[in-house]
C-alpha cells in the first residue's frame, strides 16, 4: 500500500496469529457475547485504552431495562404533576410513601448503570490497559 493512500484513511486494520485452541475458544467467547471478531476486538481496544465503554450486548441489555424502567417512572410522574397542576390532585393527597419507592427505585436504577459502566471499565485492567 502507498504510504500516501495509508495517510488518508482513518482506519487501521490489527491481525494477530491464534493457535487452534485459542482460535476455538476465540469462537466460543463470541458466541457467547453474541457478536463477531472484528466488533469484540474494537471494544476491548476502545477499553483498554480509555475510549470506553464500549458495551457488550448482555450489558445493553441491563441499559434497555432500564431506559424502558426510567421511562414508565417518567410517565408516572408526568400524569401526578399534570393532575396537581390541574387541581385534580392537592398536596394532602400527596403519597409520600409513594414518592419515597419512586426514589427508591431511581436510586437503584443509577447504581445498575453505574455498574455495568465500571464492570465495562475494568473489564480489561489485568490485561495492561
């Protein structure tokens, strides 16, 4: 390749060599991730260098929950200060026990993010990075 033309793309292509064993277990672990070589190489890249997270797909999982979570409390709490606003709810009627599980469960839900954000951080640690 013309050392012009590598100068102008913004891509890098990394090859490494595996035996067989490491290539079957290789094989395994993307199977298991549900994704390929090339996007799991790029993640645990983008980590190990701090251009992280980068998340795996058990991870988006926890952070679909969890938007679709945040969502239903949004929409819960969007209809109690719409109906205070209207009059139909006065601040005597005000469940605080109520309010108290909201906040609950927000505060739950930050420490979920927040762990799977650091699990992705530390995900390679050990391996130098």
């Amino acid at each position: 390749m013309d050392e012009n033309a590598e100068a102008e793309t913004p891509w890098r292509f990394v090859k490494t060599r595996l035996s067989q064993d490491e290539y079957q277990g290789f094989m395994l672990v993307l199977a298991k991730l549900e994704t390929n070589g090339a996007r799991f190489l790029r993640k645990v890249i983008r980590e190990a260098i701090g251009q992280g997270p980068d998340l795996l797909i058990n991870d988006l999982q926890a952070f679909r929950e969890t938007t679709f979570q945040v969502g239903a409390i949004g929409r819960n709490l969007n209809q109690l200060v719409r109906a205070f606003h209207s009059g139909q709810l006065n601040g005597g009627q005000v469940d605080i026990a109520l309010l108290e599980s909201v906040r609950d469960q927000i505060v739950k839900l930050e420490k979920e993010l927040l762990e799977v954000v650091m699990r992705s951080r530390q995900r390679w640690v050990n391996y130098g990075g």
